[in-house]
C-alpha cells in the first residue's frame, strides 16, 4: 500500500482519457443518435400528416357523394316533373285537335244539311209547280210567274 | 527417532509456507523505479500500472472512437449497434441521477466506468500464465496486471473525482456561497447563540464527508479487486498440493472466474455511479 508517483501519473491518464472522450468520442455519437432521432421524429410526423390527409379525404369523398346524390335526386324530380308536364301538354293538346275535328266535322254536316235542304227545297218548288199546273190545267207562264214562284219558293 | 521427524515434519511445513508466501509475494510485487537517482519513496513509479491502464485506456476509447467516427444516422452496423447500447446504457443511468448539463458528466462516466471496467477484467486473466509470458515474453519477473488492485490508480481516480467535485461546487454556488455551504450546512447557524457550536460541528461534519468520500469511493474498487486477485493466488496454491486439491482448485478456479467476473463488472458498475452521484451532488444548492 504504498502511495507515490503512480498516483499522479493515473490521474494524468484518467484527465486525458476523458479528455478524449468528451472531445472526440462523445459529440460525434451524439450527433448521429440525434439526428436519428430526428429523423425518426419526422417519419412519424409525415405518418401522423399522412393518416390527417387521407381522413380530410374521405370526409371529402362523403361530402361529394352526399351531394352527387341530392344532384342525382333533383335530377330524377325534374325529368319526373317534365314527363308529367308533357304528358299534360300532349293530352290538351289532343284534345284541342280533337275538339277541332270534332267542330269541322259538325260545321261540314251543318252544310251537307243546308245543301240537302236548299236542294230539297228548290226539287219542292218545282213538284209544286208541277202540282199546280196539273191543277190548273193549263200551261202557267214560267217567265210571267217567275216572282211568285220564287215567293213560294221562298216560303218553303 | 520420533523427535526427528516431527522435527522434519514441522520444517517441511515451514518451506511450504515459505514456498507459498514468496509466491504471492512474487505475484504481488509492482514493477516499481524510482525517478532518478532518489532511493525509492514518494518519487516511485509502477510502471506496470501506468503502462496497463494505458494500454487498456487507449485499446477502449480508441476501439470506441474508430466505430464512432464512421458513426451514421442510418442503419448502424453491429459495432456501432454495440457501442450505441453502452453509451445509452451509461447515457440513461447519468441522466437519471443527474439533471443539470449533462455533457461533460456523461464522458466523464463513460471514460470511468469503461476504463475500470477493464481493468477491472484484467483479474480475470490467469495469473500464472500471464506472469509466464511477462518473464519469458517481456522479460519482466514482476509485473502485476490489474491497475485497479493498485491503490494509486483507484486513488488517483477518487482523488480527481473529488477535484471535480470542487471544482463544480465552486462554479455552481461560487467560492463564497461553496464555503458557506462549508460552515452553515447540514446543522444550519440558527439560533445565534449556538453558532459557534453549530459551525464547528457543521466544519467537522463537511470535512467528515469530503475525506471518506473519496476514501471509500477508491478503497471500496481496490479492496475487491486486491481480494480478486489474493483468491486467485490462494486457489493456484490449493491445486498445487497434490491430485485431490488439484481437482478442487480446478472447480474453485472456474467458480472464482465467473464470481470475480461479476465483481469486476458491478465494481466498475459501483465506481461509475458515485462518480456521477458525487458529481452531482456538487450541483446539488442547500
């Protein structure tokens, strides 16, 4: 157990020794853990980013289907609405024509009537005429008569 | 006739207790010069244990800086995987004791607890083939191979230790406020009365702990290494003594080994943490 010189030269060692260590060994470690961790630090915030991102997206997408389904459903209202408008349209509008027709048909029969009429009338006049004549015996002057024919004639 | 004998006996015995001290003596003795042309004394050096530390000093911290220096944020490799573990094991455990600025405690630790501990491992190695090679290799008949069984290695580490414990009491409190704490604390100077009574006990309490600190501290690492290395010595003596002894030291041995290994390793462990815990203690205010 004998202290002497030793003791000085380990402690010499020992202060060199850390020496050493704290300027040589110990920051250019920490350097290279650190930014390890920094990277790793960073992929996990690009992963956080990443999951953030894909949850906007598909808030997004459930946004835009909502709305492509209110579209699609104003879509199919409208064309429900503008079948029922034309079919509307169509029915007045036939019916119209129909009425038309209908109209046209009555106003010819009207004439054929009118026709039949003035025909019968005028083929009476004459049978009247004829009848008279038989009545009377005698040859009536058709020109000298003509204005009373024409009052009976009138009167049918 | 009978007299003789035992006479004979009692002297065969005596050689082989002289026989067995001078083998421990042998194995026991430093490689010591003195400086110059003083005889012996203080002005000694063991170059066995100046030369070993070293070595072991340098091979570590060299083998740590060699993997560090290629050191990259990626992938490490399996050496740098390796050191990294160290450094975080030492890293964590100073972070644990110590909260102020911890970088220049962490090398501190590492350099301590690395260091011991291989010097610490030099134990292991066994004792009789090394001292073959030291006198048939190098040419050394005494050379003693584990710096930490020398009290000066474990002195001049407890005895730096303490430097930097007043060095940082002085930086962090300054010189006044360190020698106040000298004085005023752990008792205090209160009532005013007492003061005097309180400041010499609060003196002798202060100079109490600053010199078994470090006392301990070194006495603690030398005497379990010195002891490490007596065991071995006394086991190599057992299995000298014949086939059945020669067995059982043989067991010992093996036993010893692995027992010692775990002492060098918790030593080195021990060492390294009241480095730190003293360390901080110095930054500890009252």
């Amino acid at each position: 157990m004998d202290i002497n010189l030793t003791l000085l030269m380990q402690a010499v060692i020992f202060g060199l020794l850390i020496w050493a260590c704290a300027k040589y060994i110990w920051p250019a470690l920490m350097r290279a853990v650190e930014k390890r961790q920094q990277q790793i630090a960073d992929g996990l915030a690009a992963g956080e980013e990443g999951r953030h991102s894909l949850a906007n997206a598909e808030k997004r997408i459930a946004e835009m289907m909502a709305e492509a389904k209110g579209r699609a459903q104003e879509i199919v209202a409208q064309g429900e609405k503008l079948k029922t408008e034309t079919i509307e349209q169509s029915k007045s509008l036939a019916k119209t024509e129909g009425d038309r027709l209908l109209a046209a048909a009555k106003a010819e029969i009207e004439q054929e009537v009118y026709r039949a009429k003035e025909t019968l009338r005028g083929q009476v006049a004459q049978l009247a005429v004829a009848g008279a004549e038989q009545i009377l015996k005698r040859e009536v002057d058709a020109s000298a008569h003509a204005d009373l024919l024409a009052a009976i004639e009138k009167q049918l | 006739m009978a007299m003789a004998a035992a006479t004979e006996q009692v002297g065969e015995r005596l050689a082989e207790q002289h026989d067995a001290s001078t083998y421990i003596q042998h194995h026991l003795t430093f490689f010591a010069r003195p400086v110059g042309d003083t005889d012996a004394g203080f002005w000694t050096i063991h170059y066995d244990t100046v030369i070993t530390s070293l070595i072991l000093g340098v091979l570590v911290l060299g083998f740590i800086w060699l993997v560090v220096r290629k050191a990259t944020a990626g992938v490490p490799s399996k050496p740098q995987a390796f050191v990294e573990l160290t450094i975080g094991f030492v890293n964590d455990q100073v972070r644990s004791m110590f909260h102020h600025d911890y970088r220049i405690v962490a090398p501190i630790a590492l350099t301590v607890g690395l260091w011991v501990l291989f010097m610490n491992l030099m134990d292991l190695l066994p004792a009789d083939i090394m001292a073959w090679i030291y006198s048939h290799v190098f040419h050394l008949h005494a050379w003693r191979s584990v710096p930490t069984a020398d009290v000066n290695t474990t002195f001049a580490l407890s005895l730096s230790v303490l430097g930097l414990m007043i060095f940082y009491n002085i930086k962090n409190k300054g010189l006044g406020g360190w020698l106040h704490e000298l004085y005023a604390s752990p008792f205090g100077i209160r009532p005013f009365w007492a003061a005097p009574l309180l400041i010499a006990f609060n003196v002798l309490f202060n100079l109490i702990e600053y010199v078994s600190k470090p006392l301990s501290h070194s006495l603690r690492l030398f005497g379990n290494m010195y002891a490490g290395e007596i065991m071995f010595l006394l086991i190599a003596l057992l299995a000298s003594s014949g086939y059945v002894g020669m067995v059982g030291g043989a067991v010992a041995q093996v036993a010893w080994v692995i027992f010692d290994g775990f002492i060098a390793i918790l030593q080195a462990y021990i060492f390294m943490m009241l480095t730190v815990a003293y360390i901080a203690m110095a930054h500890e205010q009252h």
